[in-house]
C-alpha cells in the first residue's frame, strides 16, 4: 500500500518535469500488477484496505492515462447512468474521476447534476471529489465556484479545495482562487473553525518557496487566527517539497 501511494506521490510532485516519464513507467507497472490481483470486482474475501485500494489504483492509473483502465471506466460510467446499483459505491468516485479526468464541460454538467440528485451526503462527497479531477482549469474553477454556493454545506467546502489541490492541473489556478476568495471562505467556514487549517495546509501542494514571502504577507494582511501553526508547517512543508524537487532534477539530469 505504501509502495503505490509513495510511486503515485512521488509521480505527481514531479509532474511536468522532463525525467516523470520514467517514473510514470514504473508506476503504471506496479500498480497494474496490483489492481490485475484486486479485480475490479469487489469480493466477499476482500479486505477493508482492499476496497481503498481497488479505487485509489483505479483513479491513479486513470490520471497516469493507463487506456485500460480509462476504457474500463467509461464503460462502467455508461452503465451507471443507466442502472446506479450497477456499480459498487466504493468505485463510484474513481471511476466518475476517470471521466472528469479525459472529460469536458458536458462531463462536468453531467458530474454536477450528480451531485445535486444524490440521495446522502456520502454520495454526494462522492461526486464532489470527482469534479476536482478535470484538466482543464476553466472547469476546476468551476468546480472551486460551485464549493462556494448554498449547493455545498460549509463544513464540506474544504474537500474541493483540498482534491483542486491535490489535482497537478489544480497548481496554476488555486493560490489565486484562494486569495481572491479568502474572506468569503473564512466567513462561509466561520473563524477559528479548524477546517480554515485544512484549507491553509493545501497550499503546500501548488506552492513553491519562491511564493513564501507572497504567503507570508497575505496572511499579515488576511489574519486567520487559529490557522498561525499550520501556516509554519506549510511554508516548511513548502520549503522541503522544493528542496526535494531540486534534489529530482539534479539526480536525473
């Protein structure tokens, strides 16, 4: 498990980078092997970890554009749309990510529409965190708009921006998103809410330590009070993740 989270990880912070072909290889490989093990079927045998695993292999090897698994997925996709109980509720979000992932603008409509017919808040979550997994950044700054609106409940807001950021595609458009919204969030979260620290930590996914000083003075300026630890720890998890990003480049070059 911790094999293909840390390949996966490791993948995506070098995402763009001239040498993350190499690695994309041997992820594809590793977790190929492990989701051809798992089935796409749950089974009665099957562990708990089993189920998270089936769907996080899923969804990766979506986003490293494994055409398997992307066909797989479509054709589950269809096939829910016509029957809902036709695909088990653990591979509801990675295979409707898949489609966000290669999907467009119809897609999201269709992704949203989703979210706004599903029965329990559970599902809902499910369709939510799929419409932070497009490409294009028009449609992820749709998906952060929509988190804004009465459609989603406060203390869910921090889940699409958590997944945006999470997203390698989300990198370009979250720190302005974030800035230019903050004090609708802080209002919408409600001060010292601790969820406002979520929302401060995913910034060390799109930032880099040439923005610290940036980082730094919004916060003068857009006091967050409760959020001044995690707002250290992110800045030094910024710190370590371009350190580390260096280190790559100078290894495989």
């Amino acid at each position: 498990v911790n094999v293909a989270h840390n390949l996966s990880s490791l993948y995506f912070r070098a995402f763009g980078e001239e040498f993350s072909a190499e690695i994309k290889n041997y992820a594809l490989n590793y977790l190929k092997k492990i989701l051809y093990d798992l089935g796409w079927i749950p089974k009665k045998t099957d562990k708990h970890t089993d189920a998270m695993m089936r769907g996080f292999v899923i969804f990766t090897l979506g986003k490293l554009d494994d055409d398997e698994v992307t066909i797989e997925s479509e054709n589950r996709y269809k096939q829910f749309l016509k029957d809902p109980s036709s695909l088990s509720p653990d591979l509801i979000e990675p295979v409707c990510s898949v489609m966000a992932w290669n999907g467009d603008s119809k897609t999201h409509q269709e992704l949203t529409t989703l979210y706004r017919n599903a029965k329990t808040t559970e599902e809902k979550l499910r369709f939510l965190g799929s419409l932070c997994s497009f490409k294009d950044d028009k449609l992820l700054l749709k998906t952060l708009n929509f988190s804004q609106t009465s459609d989603v409940r406060s203390q869910n807001m921090q889940l699409p921006i958590m997944k945006v950021a999470a997203n390698p595609y989300g990198k370009k458009i979250l720190w302005s998103w974030l800035k230019i919204n903050w004090s609708k969030i802080s209002k919408k979260v409600g001060r010292g809410n601790p969820l406002l620290n979520r929302i401060v930590a995913s910034i060390s996914s799109v930032a880099d330590d040439s923005m610290e000083k940036e980082i730094r003075q919004f916060f003068i300026k857009n006091p967050t009070p409760g959020t001044e630890r995690t707002q250290e720890q992110t800045l030094e998890r910024i710190r370590i993740n371009s350190k580390f990003l260096r280190k790559m480049r100078s290894e495989f070059s």
